[in-house]
C-alpha cells in the first residue's frame, strides 16, 4: 500500500489567512464493514449508497501562527455552541494526518460545523463530519501548493477522511462507492473509496431512503468499540469472506438492475451487521422495539403490494427505507401512515442518493 503519494513535497506557499466551507454528506453501506485493523484498514470492503440530504457543512478559518509548534491548535464549534466532547476525536484525526498534512501545525484553525441530522444516532455522521475537515484540508493543500489534480484531492480527502472514520471514506464521491480492496473491482483499495467502476441500471437512479428516526439519543455503543470487538469474535472470519462474496453479487446487481437479489442481499447483510453485535463479547442489541416493528411492516407491504421496498440499518435503531424513485408517492404515504408513528415525534428524513462533496 504505497501512502507516500500523499506526502506534501513541494516548498509551500505563504498564505496569512484562508476559509473554506465543503457540504459532504452521509452515507449508507449496503454491504458493511464491521472490523477493522490499524490503521483504519477495512476487514473486508464494503459498498455504498451516498447521500444527498444527509450532511454536514463545514467552515475552517485557517490563520498563520507566528510560530510554529508540535501541536495542533483548534477550536470547533458544532452548531453554534462549543463542543469540547468532540474535540479529542478530531485531535486524534489530526494527529493520524500530521504526515500527510504537516501544514496544520502552522495555522490556528476554528473548524465550525453543523448536521442536516441528529448526531450520533446511527446516521453517519462521523462519515459527514470527517470528510467534510478532509475537503477543507484539501482546499488549503491546493492554495499551498497550487494546481493539485481534482482526481488527487479527491483520493487524498478520501485517504484523510479514513484515517478519522472508515466510512467517512466513502462520503467523498457517489452516487455509489466502494471502500476496501477486492479483486472484482477495479482500482479498489483498503486506503481510500473509488467510485463503482461498472454502468449502473437505471432504477438505481435517484434511488430513494428515507431515514425513520426510531432513536435519535446516542448510542449504547461506539461503532469504534463496536469494530474493536470483532478481534475475537468467533465469527469474524466467516463474516468478512460472507461481505467480499455479496460484494460480488451486489455488483452483478447494480448492473442488471435484479431488485429482488437486490433486497435479499441488502436486508441480509443488515441482519448480519447486527447479528455480529448481538454475538460479540461482551454483546450489545442497537434496535429497538420499533425497529423491528417497522421491519415486519415493510416485510407484509411488500408481500402485499408486489413493491421494491427494503430496508437496511447503520450501527443503530434507526431504519433506512429504500426503494426506487417510481414507487415513491405510494411508499411515502404508506410511511406516513403507518411506519411515521414508530419513530420519535414521528420524524423521518427523506433522502436520495447523492453525488458527493460541495464546496460553498
């Protein structure tokens, strides 16, 4: 895994003050990654839907220091207040990076940041938040030394963002992206996301997830405790050949547009993810009672309707609700309906697949 691509070589330019602002949004793996080695190496590779509603927008000012030091030096302000809990995972991140982007020690940065979702409930929102710090990043490399390629920033903020969240990885680019290296896709590796390589059916356009908001506090369990659990988890090795399998089958998909093997891999890999928590050491259950209440509807509508509705779950009790854009309005009444009560103050976010990071 060659990593000194990313190494800043030349001399650097002298820029006193910069601000930047990236919008990078969330995404939702159909075939997950749980387990993973240092540094942030996948187990296994996983595939995503990206985002569009989902996001994080962020602004770092940059301002030159008079002199230098060995420590980074940041203020972050998360939806306009300070959050000194979230700060030592950010000064980790930029520990991880300090090889890759030695600029940091030289500016006093106030990173302020907000999500278009609820934080830490099983949206991803570590994936927004730290690929939206990578763009930033980037943005001020590419001032510093000048003419970066866009396919480099954008494998560099990829590469950056891993190193923060792995998933994060995969919030760079879209509408689909694969994290993690396997032999069946072309150009994949363990150190940042490529977007899928191969034609996409058309009904996976503007593919449709709605996020049914069942618990919006924060979790039981990090996913970073959650992934460190897997080390000896007497399922481990089954389970990350199991993920490189149907990420063979989900690519076959994607390109022949089969929505039945479509829902069957998807809501497998689902159950799967939290099945790995539930037979950890120690174990953990992140659904609730109404997620699996909401599961077994979406089970009988599409018995009922003949429909293309599926869900998937994060590493949390939040459901997400996919299917393609022509069944929207009937989907949408029926999770008006009867799916929107299980949900706190029955709020649910309406999402689509996305293309990636903006800069504003």
């Amino acid at each position: 895994m060659n990593t000194d691509q990313f190494l800043v070589t030349p001399a650097l330019k002298s820029i006193e003050k910069v601000s930047f602002t990236w919008q990078t949004p969330s995404n939702i793996a159909l075939v997950k990654y749980w387990g993973k080695s240092n540094p942030q190496i996948p187990k296994n590779a996983s595939i995503s839907f990206t985002l569009s509603n989902s996001n994080t927008t962020t602004k770092i000012d940059f301002v030159k220091k008079q002199n230098t030091t060995n420590q980074v030096d940041f203020d972050l302000i998360f939806e306009g207040k300070p959050k000194p809990e979230f700060k030592p995972k950010i000064e980790e991140f930029f520990n991880r990076i300090q090889n890759y982007c030695p600029y940091v020690f030289d500016y006093k940065m106030i990173i302020s940041s907000e999500n278009s979702f609820p934080h830490s409930s099983g949206i991803a929102s570590s994936a927004s938040g730290l690929s939206a710090i990578a763009m930033c990043l980037l943005s001020l490399e590419n001032e510093l030394v000048a003419d970066l390629s866009k396919e480099y920033i954008t494998k560099k903020a990829s590469f950056l963002a891993r190193l923060g969240s792995g998933s994060a990885s995969r919030s760079i680019e879209g509408p689909i992206v694969v994290w993690g290296n396997h032999p069946e896709i072309e150009g994949s590796s363990d150190l940042f996301g490529v977007k899928f390589p191969h034609n996409v059916h058309p009904v996976f356009e503007n593919y449709q997830d709605v996020i049914l908001l069942v618990d919006k506090g924060e979790k039981q369990v990090s996913s970073t405790v959650g992934h460190g659990l897997m080390h000896n988890h007497p399922y481990a090795e089954t389970r990350f050949k199991q993920a490189n399998e149907n990420l063979i089958l989900l690519s076959e998909v994607l390109q022949n547009g089969n929505l039945e093997k479509f829902i069957n891999i998807v809501e497998s890999e689902a159950l799967t993810l939290h099945a790995m928590m539930m037979t950890s050491n120690p174990y953990f259950i992140l659904m609730k009672p109404n997620t699996l209440e909401i599961i077994n509807r979406i089970w009988s509508y599409r018995q009922e309707n003949q429909s293309n509705i599926c869900f998937t779950l994060d590493a949390g009790a939040n459901v997400h609700v996919l299917f393609p854009e022509i069944e929207k309005t009937k989907i949408m009444q029926f999770i008006d309906n009867e799916l929107s009560r299980f949900c706190q103050k029955k709020h649910y976010i309406c999402d689509n697949t996305g293309l990636g990071a903006r800069q504003l």
